[in-house]
C-alpha cells in the first residue's frame, strides 16, 4: 500500500475532499439562478420521496444536527420551496412539506447536479463509472463502520 505520509495530495482522501470541493462549486454555480443551494437538494428529495415529513426525520436521515436543520428549514421556507405546519399528532413537532415551486425546481435541480457527473466522468466507459461507484460506495461503507465502532467505544 502507498505510504500517503510522504505524498499527501496522492492520497484518496484529499483527492475526494478535492473532487467533491469541485463538484460543488460547479453545481452551486448552476443552480444559483433557480434560487437554490447544493444544501437544499438531499432536503428536497426526501421531502418528494416520502422519507421524511418532520425536521427530526429530516435531520436523522441526512445526518445533521437539529439547529442546522431549523435554519437551513427556514431558509427553504423563505424561498417558497416547502411549507411547514403542525403536526397533529405532536405539539412540538411540524410536518414539512415541498411547495409546487419546489416540486417544480426538483427536476431541473437534478439536472443541474447530474452535469457535474457528466463532466466529472468524460472518458470514463460504462463499466469504469460502475466500478469506480463500487468503490467510492465501499471507501465509505469503511468510514461509516469505523465511525459506528468508534461511537459505540
């Protein structure tokens, strides 16, 4: 194995950390004039996908913390992507849900975000973007478990 000591910039973290730093740049650019952030994006699609309904499944899935999600929720709001009302059943709770604006800007933000992957992988055949996501799934299924062990220590 490669010793990434003496060559940090040949080492897949910083080249991942570098590539996504890239990706998002470009994706931000693009959807800058539909009024959206990269951030809104995981919001949106499980909002649309029926994965989550409350700020506290929305943090839960998408792995961030309740204050940033209040804001990044209200932001949201704010641009007229999603409405939130009380939930019925919980009296702190609100039930979240995407407006027809953000319905509407839902497919073309995709687009915007699948033209990164298009550029990103000019060159690549299909089976080199398949394995290539084989990989990039496993490198952080291994981060993911390491995290969990290092949780549970």
């Amino acid at each position: 194995m490669q010793d990434f000591k003496t060559n940090p910039g040949g080492s897949p973290a910083y080249i991942v950390k570098d590539a996504a730093r890239a990706l998002v740049r470009r994706a931000e650019a693009r959807l800058r004039p539909l009024g959206l952030g990269v951030a809104y994006l995981p919001v949106m699609a499980a909002l649309k996908n029926g994965q989550a309904k409350t700020q506290a499944d929305l943090a839960r899935l998408l792995g961030v913390e309740q204050p940033s999600m209040a804001q990044l929720l209200a932001r949201m709001e704010r641009d007229g992507l999603l409405d939130r009302t009380p939930d019925p059943h919980h009296n702190r709770s609100q039930i979240v849900k995407l407006t027809a604006a953000g319905k509407n800007k839902l497919p073309l933000s995709i687009e915007a975000m699948n033209e990164g992957n298009l550029v990103a992988l000019r060159g690549f055949s299909p089976e080199e973007v398949e394995q290539f996501v084989v990989f990039l799934k496993r490198f952080n299924s291994n981060l993911e478990a390491a995290r969990q062990v290092e949780i549970s220590v």
